[in-house]
C-alpha cells in the first residue's frame, strides 16, 4: 500500500527504541536488585542515601534529569553524547523505579515463610532461593510490566536531545506533510509493543501463579 | 564559588517563580480535564451496554501504550492536518488531560469495584435508586482507594507538564532552558529548577497524604 510516505525509517527508530529499552530495563534490573535488597537490608546510612535518590528520581521531571546529564555536566567540562546521556539517563531513572519495586516484592512475603522454611531443615541459601524469590517475584510481575512499558515510553524523551527513535523519524516526516497521519502511525508502534508486553507479562504472571500465597 | 550561584539564583529566582506559575496552571487545568473526562470514561467502563464498556476499554488501552509526548505533538502538530490549529497553551492542557484521563478512568474504576458487592445488593434491597446507590453508599467507600493514586498522578502531573517546553511554552523548564543559554552555568540553573520542583513535589506529597490520614481517620 502506497499512503505517500516512507515509513521504513520509524522501522529503524523502531528497533532503536527497542534495543535502548531493553538495555535500560537490563542495568536498571540488577541495579535495582541490588538496591532493593541494600533498601531493605543494609546499614542505615546506605537505606537512606537509597531513599533519597528514590526521592530524586520521583521527585524531578524526567527531562529535567536528562538536561542535567546532557547540558548540565558541559559545565564541568563532562560533554556525552546524546545516545550516552540518554542512556544513562534511562537506567538512572529505571534504577530508582526498579528499587521500589524489588523493595516491595522482599517485603510483601511474610517472614513466617522463612521461619517455616528453616525449621523444616531448609539452609538460609535454600529457603531464600525456594521460598522467598518465588513469592517475591509472583507478586512483582505485574509492576515489573509496568516499568518495562513505562522505560519503552520514556524512549521518547530522547528523541528531544538528538536521539533518532521513533518519535524523532515521525518529526522529520511530519514536518513535510500529513502530520496527523504520521504521528498515529507512531501510536500504531508504540500501541503493538506495550500490548505485545502486556500480554507477555500476563502469560508470565499466569505461569507464576503457583507461587501466589 | 557559592557566592557565585546564589547571586545567580538571586537574579532568576523570580524568573523561575513566574514560570513554576505557569507550571502549575496548565497543571490544575490538565487535572481538571483529565478528572471529567476520567469520571466519564469510567461510568462506560462500568456500563450496562457491552459496546459503551468497549469504547471505555479501548480509550484506556491505546492511550496509556502511548507516550505523553507523542499525545502532545498530536494535539499541537498533529491535529493542524485536519484543520484544527489549538494555540500551544490549550494543546498544553487538552494533551494532559487527554493523557491522564486514562489513568483516572482506571483509579475510579478500581475505587469503585473495591467496595464489596454485597454493599451494592444491600442498597437495591433498601430501594435506593442507581444515583442514590452511587453517590450514598459506593462513592464513600471507594474515596480512599481513589485518593491515594489520584495524588500520585496529580505529582505526574506536575512533572509532566515540563515537557511544553517543546511546544514553546514558558514555564519553568523553558525559562530554565534560557537561563542555562544566557549564563553559561547550565548545572546551577538545573539545580535551582530542580530545588523548586522538589519543593512542589514534597509539599504535595506530604500535605496531601495529611489530608488522606484524616480522610482516613473519618471514614474507617
């Protein structure tokens, strides 16, 4: 079908939206991880250097955080590129997210569980990897398909500093002619990756569900 | 060298203040909009006819797949195609309110269907009529599931509305943007912003989570 414009090249913004979500989705998992478990376990001057940069990362407007790194840091003679400022952008923000979310999934599974656990002769290692994860990551799939959309989405504020994603190829065919055609194609995108991972997260959760307590 | 930034802060505070003004008025026009039109989404979404409740489903569904972006330049580019030219400050507003209808179509909803059925079976049985049921028994009950996420996206909100910067927009993300050119101190005109969104941030979350503690304390 011929609708007038070459839309193969929002196909590349496409793959290149894909590959900055996944990677930022990637670091910000084990980052998040970590401060999850430093969140609800470690000493008390680390729980709250965690705090507050949970605080931060809710608490700022997300271009904001992405000027600071991208124009902020020139002041001090620190100049990134626009794909390195964006992605480290994306996992800053997605750290923050992902320790929320790792923080609620450990302390959602009630401590009887590990009591129960060892007292039927389970090592710490053991109950912790039998018990306590698969509980805790049953009840963090629905959150963590929310954060996979929600950094997938986030993409598009790098299109503002220069990065050539999907939002920045609909701009340069938008500005010739058809606008509105344009950016609804761009939904159309965006509308079949955040369902393709809705419907993933609920198979996973559908699949975790022996887990449920 | 503080010397420095705090007469720079000095000489844009005001500046910024008139910005953060701006902010927070697409702000509570946004969230007005978004609350209408979130109230009437949810009422399909809960409707009797299964066509309505597919409208409803389908509004939600494709508007939180997309990003707030996307749904701006539609309402400030986009929309120029078909002959609608919105002046940046109401695509500003009708893009947010468009975007978090959405998610208040969904916080009614679940505030809604929170509350037990048999409240609802109660009220039949009393002889109240839908409108009675609704706004005497089911709305009381649901208040407190629907307040807590209603803040948490009222704080969305406010961080979202930095992105009329691209739309050129004076508020204070674009003054602050200015500002970084005149100065040549990008990173302390970005702290101050930030200083003043923190603020903004924390006083609505702690002030509204007040108001929700005494909520609290009336209805449970």
């Amino acid at each position: 079908m011929n609708i007038g414009f070459d839309t193969s090249q929002m196909l590349h913004g496409a793959v290149l939206t894909v590959e900055l979500a996944a990677g930022g989705v990637g670091v910000s998992l084990v980052l998040g991880a970590l401060g999850g478990l430093a969140r609800s376990r470690g000493p008390r001057w680390l729980r709250w250097l965690i705090v507050g940069y949970v605080e931060l990362v809710r608490g700022l407007p997300q271009i904001l955080q992405l000027f600071i790194l991208y124009f902020g840091l020139t002041q001090f003679g620190i100049n990134l590129s626009p794909f390195t400022a964006g992605f480290i952008w994306m996992c800053f923000y997605g750290t923050g997210y992902a320790i929320e979310i790792f923080r609620a999934g450990i302390s959602g599974v009630h401590p009887g569980q590990l009591e129960a656990s060892t007292a039927l002769g389970l090592s710490r290692f053991q109950s912790f990897r039998r018990v306590v994860l698969p509980q805790a990551v049953a009840r963090m799939v629905p959150p963590l398909t929310t954060f996979v959309i929600l950094e997938l989405k986030n993409t598009t504020l790098l299109y503002i500093i220069g990065v050539p994603e999907i939002m920045y190829h609909a701009n340069l065919l938008a500005s010739n002619s058809q606008p509105l055609n344009i950016y609804l194609i761009a939904v159309g995108f965006y509308l079949v990756m955040n369902m393709t991972l809705g419907r993933l997260g609920a198979y996973v959760e559908h699949k975790m569900s022996w887990a449920k307590s | 060298m503080f010397a420095g930034i705090l007469t720079l802060w000095g000489q844009y505070f005001g500046n910024f203040l008139g910005g953060l003004g701006i902010s927070l008025e697409i702000t509570v026009a946004g969230l007005a909009f978004a609350l209408v039109a979130g109230a009437g989404f949810a009422a399909l979404r809960l409707a009797r006819f299964r066509v309505l409740r597919l409208i409803g489903t389908a509004y939600v569904e494709v508007v939180r797949a997309t990003p707030m972006l996307l749904v701006l330049y539609i309402m400030y580019f986009g929309l120029g195609q078909v002959g609608i030219k919105l002046p940046a400050y109401w695509a500003a507003v009708i893009a947010l309110g468009t975007f978090y209808a959405a998610q208040f179509t969904e916080i009614f909803r679940g505030g809604i269907q929170s509350v037990d059925r048999g409240q609802r079976e109660a009220a039949d049985a009393l002889g109240l009529s839908r409108w009675q049921r609704l706004r005497k028994v089911v709305l009381p009950q649901a208040v407190m599931t629907i307040l807590l996420p209603s803040t948490n996206a009222l704080a969305d909100i406010i961080k979202d509305s930095s992105l009329v910067i691209t739309i050129g927009l004076s508020d204070l993300m674009a003054r602050t943007y200015e500002a970084t050119s005149a100065t040549f101190e990008p990173m302390d005109m970005f702290l101050l912003a930030g200083v003043m969104y923190l603020v903004v941030y924390l006083l609505l979350s702690r002030v509204l989570g007040r108001l929700e503690l005494n909520v609290q304390r009336r209805h449970g």
